[in-house]
C-alpha cells in the first residue's frame, strides 16, 4: 500500500513527507541529547546535534566546538 501511495504522490506531498520525517528524526535526535545531557543550554543542544553529523575536525574548525573535550 505505501509504495501505491508513493507512486501516485505529487513531488510537493513526497517533499512534504520528506520534510515531515527528517523533522521527526532531529526531535528524536534532541530528545536523545536532552537525556544525556539535561543542563545543556539550547546553543549546547544545537552544537551537540550538528556534531553527529559532522566530523570532529569540522565542528572544530568552522564552530570552534570540539566533541571529545565537551564530553559527547
């Protein structure tokens, strides 16, 4: 049945999805970070989340934000 849906689907409602599902991933993601680490201040939050996608170095580099020294 979901792939009868998805072929009949317009490009706007399979972006809308789309969009839908990745918010729902990072809520679950900052939830998750939240749990871990509950004093953390929203800039923390936000820093932590950019930090699973990105690589050390990079987080480094262009936020000034190191993973191993703020304890991941």
């Amino acid at each position: 049945r979901l792939f009868d849906r998805l072929h009949v689907m317009t490009e706007a409602e399979k972006c809308r999805h789309l969009d839908a599902a990745i918010h729902f991933v990072e809520e679950i993601a900052i939830a998750g970070i939240r749990a871990r680490h509950p004093n953390a201040s929203p800039e923390a939050v936000r820093l932590r989340l950019i930090a699973q996608r990105l690589d050390r170095a990079t987080m480094i580099r262009v936020y000034g934000w190191d993973s191993e020294r703020e304890g991941m």
